[in-house]
C-alpha cells in the first residue's frame, strides 16, 4: 500500500462468479450421477433384491433436482459472504468435499456394482454432510438450513444403500 490509500472493504465474490462457482459444480455432480446410474436402473439395479420402502424409480429425478438447486443455492448465499469472513474457505471446502463424495458415490454403487463400497461413501457423504451443516451455521443459517433435506435424504438412502447391501450380500 501507499501512503494515503486505504483497503478495499472485503468484498464478497462478484455474482457472476458466485452464480457459476454455486450451480456448474453441482449441475455437474449430478450430470456425472446420472452417467454412472441411467444405464444401470434396467439392468443391474433391476435385478436386486430391494426392501419394502424403496421408493419408485421416477421419484428419484425430481428428488435429487430439487436437492442440488437447494444445495446451489445454499453455496451461493455463503460466496455472498466477504472473502475474509473467517470460516467461508473452510465452509467452501467442506462444501466440495461433500459434493465430491455425492458425485463418487454414484459411481462406486452403481458404476462398480458394489453396494457394500457404496455403503462405505455414503457413510462418509453423511460426516461430510453434517460437517457442511456444521460450517454453514454460524455464517448462514438459512444457507444451513438449505442442507437439512439434503442429510434427511442422503440418511434415507443409506439406509436403503445398506438394506440392498444386507438383502443382496
């Protein structure tokens, strides 16, 4: 700095930035989710044994599509933030490992055809879930909140993920 300028006011990251850094990475989790599991659904998915409250098929589309624009819109509240606001890289960081996990995990139950290593992600996919929840709070409720239907959902399918795992085994 030079004597007589002052700082710049933290600022938050710029909206078209923050649209594109909320929504491409989620779109693209579940672009990559729908890869690994649409060609699996008729053929090995079909021929499993599943539990009785296994929801239909259709049901998981729009499930899942209203999730990732909750989950794009809860990161787009927390870019909103200041740069500096302590917490935010971490907020955002746990944000992606949990986005990452969600994305693997469709790979690794329906890709590998392995409930069992699915069942090991999700485990993961709920802490990473929880831990997301845990640093959006004190930097935005409502953005943490965005997340509660996401971990009800993401706790339902484990519990599915593991009664396909135990009826299949």
């Amino acid at each position: 700095m030079h004597p007589g300028e002052t700082t710049l006011p933290d600022r938050p990251t710029p909206p078209l930035q923050r649209l594109l850094i909320a929504v491409l990475p989620v779109a693209a989790a579940g672009i990559l989710g729908t890869i690994a599991t649409t060609p699996n659904i008729p053929t090995w998915y079909a021929g499993l044994v599943k539990p009785g409250f296994t929801p239909p098929n259709w049901l998981f589309g729009p499930v899942w599509t209203l999730l990732y624009a909750m989950m794009a819109y809860a990161l787009w509240r927390i870019l909103f933030l200041g740069k500096d606001t302590p917490g935010r890289g971490t907020a955002v960081t746990t944000f992606f490992v949990q986005l990452a996990l969600n994305a693997l995990w469709s790979w690794v139950f329906f890709g590998a055809h392995s409930p069992l290593a699915g069942l090991a992600v999700i485990a993961f996919l709920l802490v990473a879930i929880l831990a997301t929840i845990h640093a959006f709070w004190p930097l935005d409720r409502a953005a943490a909140l965005l997340l509660v239907p996401y971990l009800a959902w993401v706790g339902y399918a484990t519990a599915l993920n593991a009664a396909v795992w135990r009826l299949n085994g």
